[in-house]
C-alpha cells in the first residue's frame, strides 16, 4: 500500500506547490524515489513476483493488504468525515 501510494503522491506534490510547498519544504514525503517513481515501482513490483507463495499464502497476503486498505480507509473516514 505504501509503495502504491508512491504514485499518487506525484499529483498530490503538484498540487501542494500551489500552496507554496515543494520537496525541499514541508512536501518531502510526497518526492519520488531518487531513480524515478517508474524504476522504483517497477523494481518493487519485479521483487514480488519473484516471491513464491503457496496457495495458503498467497491468501493469507491478499487477506493482510485488505486489511490494511480497510483499516486506513476507516481511519480516513473516522478523521476526515
């Protein structure tokens, strides 16, 4: 989730220059990898394919990041409205 959420920061980061903010003040968190967004998802995406899962694992994954997105979803809602 994190990793995705790398993505989208590129649209969240122009849009925060609007206010004033960039990747050398108050926006740091929102700056692509040094190699680029694009290199850096797909160097992570190409290290979890190479993980082999059984059956019962690869369940037990997906379960998690549902989890997760459930989870920060919740948190949003409970936060934001």
């Amino acid at each position: 989730m994190a990793e995705a959420s790398t993505l989208g920061a590129a649209f969240l980061l122009k849009d925060a220059a609007n206010l004033g903010l960039n990747k050398d003040f108050v926006a740091r968190h929102l700056a692509g990898a040094p190699e680029g967004r694009g290199l850096h998802w797909r160097t992570f995406t190409a290290a979890l394919d190479e993980i082999a899962l059984n059956e019962e694992e690869e369940e037990r994954a997906v379960a998690a990041a549902s989890d997760a997105f459930r989870a920060v979803h919740a948190y949003a809602v409970e936060k934001l409205g």
